[in-house]
C-alpha cells in the first residue's frame, strides 16, 4: 500500500514543494490512485504520500492525514488488527472520521507516543511529525516487509526519507553515488546485504531504517534510535506436539484471516510448493465460498517446473488458476526495469520469475496478492539447516544424532553423519570460529582472486561473514533477523510495487513467528521432515502428495539455460569488460558467476 516521502530540514532553507512533487512523481507506481503532499506552517517539514487504495477508498482515508490538530502522518502498509485498536481506542474517548487503518494509526500514536508500535499486527513504515514538540517519528516493521529509506546530514540540517531511494535522488538535493563496499561484498560474497551493518545500501549516503526499529529527529537535528522489537528475548516454551499443532493453525488461520482483508480484490501466489500451498488451502478452509484466484510461474524446463503440484492445490481448491512462462526473452526485455525497481543487484533469476507473476496479477486486476515468504527462515525450510542441527544434536544429543541422521539417509537419501570435521567443529564452536576468523584475516575470501588488487586492498573486509551456528535455533534466528529474509521482502516489495500492487505475508504476523521460536528444534527438523509443525498443522486440508514432499525446488528459474543465449552472452562479455575497466574485476578472471557479471553490470548503468 503506497509510497512515503518527506523532508525535514532543521535549520536553513525552507521546504518546498517542487522536491516534493518530482518525489511524488518517481514513486507514482508505488500509488498511482492519488497523490497529495503537504508542508507545515514554518515550512520546516514537508510530507508527502502516493496512494494505493485498499481499505476505505474514499477521500477521508487520504495522506498525508491530520488528527488533533498536533499530529500529521504518511504511512505505508497495513495494521491488520486496526478494528480490534479502533474499538479500543473508541473506549478511550478517540473518534474517527474515516473507517482507515490510516487515521487508527494515528491516534494510537497519539494516545500511547513511540509505543505505539508494540500493538500493531502488521506491515509498516511511516513518518508522523508532531507539531507540538516539532519533531519527526519514524518507524519500521517487525520484519522489515516494508521499506524506509533515508538521507542525514546534521551539517546540512536536513533529514529526506522515501520508500524508495530513487524518490531521495529526484528531490535533487543528494547526489547518485555507487557504494562500492556493497559491490565487492556481491562479487566476493554474493550477498546483497552489508553483513555487519544491516543500514547500508548500494548507494553512498542513502540508508534504511532497520527493521524492528523507531527512530525520531527533532528540530535541532539530533536522531535517535531504539529497537522496539527483538526475537531474540523470546524464552522456550514447554509443551506437547499435540498442543503446537493446535496452536500453530490457530495462529496461522488469523494471519490469513486478516490479511484477506480489503475492499479490492485479493489473489495468491502459488507456487506448488509447501508454503504457498498451504496458505491457499488455509483460504479455502476460511472462506469456502469465495473465489480464489491464484498466480503461477511455469518453466519449459521440466526438471523446474512445478506445474503438476499446483495443479494438485487448484484441483482441490477450485481456484481459478493463471500461470505465466517466463524465457530467456523475457529477461532480456524485463531485466534493466526490474533493476530500476530493486535498487539492488540480485543473484537469482527467480527475482524476473516474481516479477512476472505480478504483472500477470496486475493485468487480472488484482490489487493486493497473499504471498508465501518468511517461512523457510524460522520454520528451518533449507537443507544447509540440516547441518546445523545435526551439529547441535551430535553435541547435546548423540541418540538422537544418530537415530535423525540414520533416517534421513535411509528415507530421503540424504547423508547428513558427520564427518571427523564437523564433529570438532560440533564440539568446539569458538576455536573454529577464531580458526575461520584468522583464515578470513590472511587469506581473504576465495572470491577475492577473480577481483583487482586495488578493489580488494581498498573495500575487502577481514572479519566473519558466514557463520557456523552452533544451534538451530541461532541459525534461523539469524537468517530471519539478519541475513536471508530482508533480500526475499525487498524483491517481494518492489516487484509487486512496481505493477502497483501490495504483497501481504501471512507468514510473518510477529506472533505466529514468536511461537515457533519458543518450540523445540525437534518440532522444526524432525525424522527428516523439515517445517515439520508446519506440515503436522496443515496436513489436513492439503493434498498429501503436497504435504509430504520429499523434495524442494525452492522457486528456481532456469538461469543456466537462459545465459546460453546469444543476446544474454553479448552482455555478459560486455559486462566484464565494464567490470575490468572500472578495476573491479581481474583480466580474464574465471571464478565470478557470469550472472553476477550481467546483471552488476546493468546495475551499474542506471
């Protein structure tokens, strides 16, 4: 649901309304059905909003919203609990002139200041500038599904944030700069996020609010930031895989049930596989007499092709199913506008896969679709989680050790016995830490061969980027926190916003994810099963043959086959000829993705 900007200058210049309006104008896809911005008496702030109408279309539930007369906000997302703080907030004397999750917002804030936010159940990033104590509020979701960008300088006496970092740049008051330490972290790492400082971005001076996080400027410019929400203070919980289950679906079914809430039409993302299989027979169960519409990337390659498992979901559903194939030639005509909208470069052609499911639902008329992401992060869906958890039992578990990794091998022929390293490694976590932290010191990543000298001494980093987790519980913790699932909300988040359409995760209502980091591991990984809870839970209203995959695909795309192609190669060469020039890569050198290549490459030209 829509674009925020805004300017906050502490000091100096006033604020204008031409910055704001070319602000306006770059996100307009991030709310094409209105757009409004607003500047404040002593023209010291000024915010603006592009509307995406979702809840309550009409003209009271439009931004930049005012309330008391105090208080003025633009805000980006959904509060999926927004009836359930109206009526409380109605008990408190509150009145409303408008039915929005919008104007809820705001007087949550103002009947409870910062926080506020530790009542919302939902998906957000919003600015509220109080007029009284001529301050800013800035907050983020528990996740981070949606995006805060911003700009600061206390020299300059000026704070610019967007949704987009796009929209700071067309404000013309900061400039475009490439960041070249993310860039060697992609070629060297391939990862898309600095790993020890979660903030920064592709682009010089351009920052993210971290997710979990408030943050408020006021008009001496001094800023400040808290965490208002860490998974990590979550205790264990003891109780019976009967009592989980029940609580699990429990759990699950009011995320769903809320998030189907709009006064525009709802779809799903389908995939086949177990995540988005069981959100869409969960609809089902919900609302049996409704239409469900689903979306579907097919693939000509059979061995990707996940055709066969939603045909099972839409047969016993009786969605109303559309699919499209995307090809090498849809990479080629779609790439460079799929990086205008990430701001990032990306390792996977699955990012142009999504990118397609989203156009074909923007072109059914869908408004709003129900997607599947979160779930393989804390629920331990990956394969490499395996080793991390057959790591923790060696050490605190050995029966169980041996009776998980015997079943595994024996059922999903999957060998996961340690070998004599990762059992040293399984018993003494810290020497082999400092062991990889030495090595990272003197040698460097294995990466680092394929770039230039020059790059490497001036960007590279000599301290830990991956970890061995020495628990499941830490593993996933990590990768649902820190690193993972912020790079799969970002390509969620644009991909949908760029066809004007909002993506909601029922996956990830911040109780449902608590719970399940309360459950013991064994509820997670358990006789070979991964997301164990998960399919103990949904069992009963998915087809078996869904339920009990042995396998997981994941959501590939051919991205081997499509580099064969002659069109695809020309930029690939023409890539790395880029890349040496700018003295990032190494002449010749043979070790880097030649999808890395491309698509930095084209990254680099916008």
């Amino acid at each position: 649901m829509c674009g925020i900007a805004g300017i906050f200058n502490f000091f100096g210049r006033p604020v204008e309304s031409l910055p704001l309006q070319n602000m306006l104008s770059v996100q307009h896809h991030r709310g094409p059905d209105d757009q409004h911005y607003w500047i404040n008496t002593n023209a010291r702030t000024g915010l603006a909003h592009n509307r995406l109408k979702i809840i309550d279309l009409s003209e009271a539930a439009a931004q930049p919203m005012h309330y008391l007369g105090r208080y003025t906000i633009t805000f980006n997302g959904e509060i999926y609990n927004y009836k359930t703080l109206r009526a409380n907030l109605e008990a408190k004397g509150h009145r409303f002139v408008s039915n929005s999750d919008t104007e809820v917002l705001l007087a949550m804030f103002a009947q409870y200041g910062k926080e506020c936010v530790k009542h919302l159940d939902g998906m957000f990033a919003f600015a509220i500038w109080d007029e009284e104590t001529q301050s800013l509020f800035c907050a983020r979701d528990r996740f981070g599904e949606k995006p805060f960008h911003y700009y600061y300088s206390a020299t300059q006496g000026q704070f610019i944030f967007a949704s987009e970092m796009k929209t700071i740049f067309a404000s013309g008051y900061v400039p475009k700069e490439l960041n070249q330490r993310m860039v060697y972290h992609y070629l060297a790492n391939q990862i898309v996020e600095n790993p020890f400082d979660s903030s920064e971005t592709f682009y010089e001076k351009i920052f993210r609010l971290d997710q979990g996080c408030i943050m408020t400027i006021g008009l001496d410019g001094y800023m400040q930031k808290e965490r208002y929400w860490n998974l990590a203070d979550i205790n264990p919980i003891t109780i019976s895989l009967s009592d989980a289950k029940e609580k699990f679906r429990e759990l699950f079914n009011e995320s769903l049930r809320t998030r189907m809430q709009a006064d525009v039409p709802v779809g799903v993302s389908l995939s086949g596989g177990l995540d988005s299989s069981a959100i869409t027979c969960g609809i089902r169960s919900l609302l049996p007499n409704e239409e469900i519409r689903t979306f579907s990337a097919r693939f000509k390659d059979a061995a990707l092709d996940e055709g066969h498992h939603i045909q099972k979901v839409v047969d016993q559903t009786g969605a109303v199913a559309y699919s499209v194939i995307p090809d090498e030639e849809t990479l080629l005509s779609d790439v460079e506008r799929v990086l205008y909208h990430q701001e990032a470069p990306f390792s996977s052609a699955s990012v142009i896969a999504q990118w397609e499911v989203y156009k074909l639902a923007a072109k059914a008329g869908m408004k709003v679709l129900i997607d599947g992401q979160g779930s393989d992060e804390y629920l331990a869906g990956y394969k490499h989680f395996y080793g991390t958890y057959f790591k923790q039992l060696y050490r605190s578990n050995y029966s169980r050790y041996e009776r998980e990794s015997d079943i595994l091998q024996r059922d999903f022929n999957l060998d996961y016995h340690l070998n004599f390293r990762q059992k040293c490694e399984a018993s003494y976590p810290s020497l082999f830490a400092n062991l990889q932290q030495a090595k990272m010191k003197y040698l460097g990543s294995k990466k680092d061969a394929n770039l230039d000298s020059r790059f490497i001494r001036q960007y590279q980093d000599p301290r830990i980027v991956f970890k061995n987790y020495t628990s499941l519980k830490e593993a996933t913790l990590d990768f649902t926190t820190h690193y993972g699932l912020h790079k799969l909300l970002r390509f969620a988040d644009r991909n949908s916003m760029g066809h004007s359409i909002e993506v909601r995760l029922p996956f990830l209502r911040h109780q449902l994810v608590e719970f399940v980091y309360s459950l013991p591991s064994e509820f997670l990984i358990h006789e070979g099963w991964s997301k164990f809870i998960l399919r103990e839970s949904m069992k009963e209203l998915m087809p078996n043959e869904i339920t009990w995959r042995r396998d997981k695909l994941g959501f590939q795309a051919p991205q081997i086959d499509w580099l064969k192609s002659p069109k695809v190669r020309a930029i690939v060469e023409d890539g790395r000829r880029n890349l040496e020039s700018h003295h990032i890569l190494r002449k010749n050198a043979k070790g880097v993705s030649e999808w890395d290549i491309m698509i930095l490459h084209l990254f680099m030209r916008q």
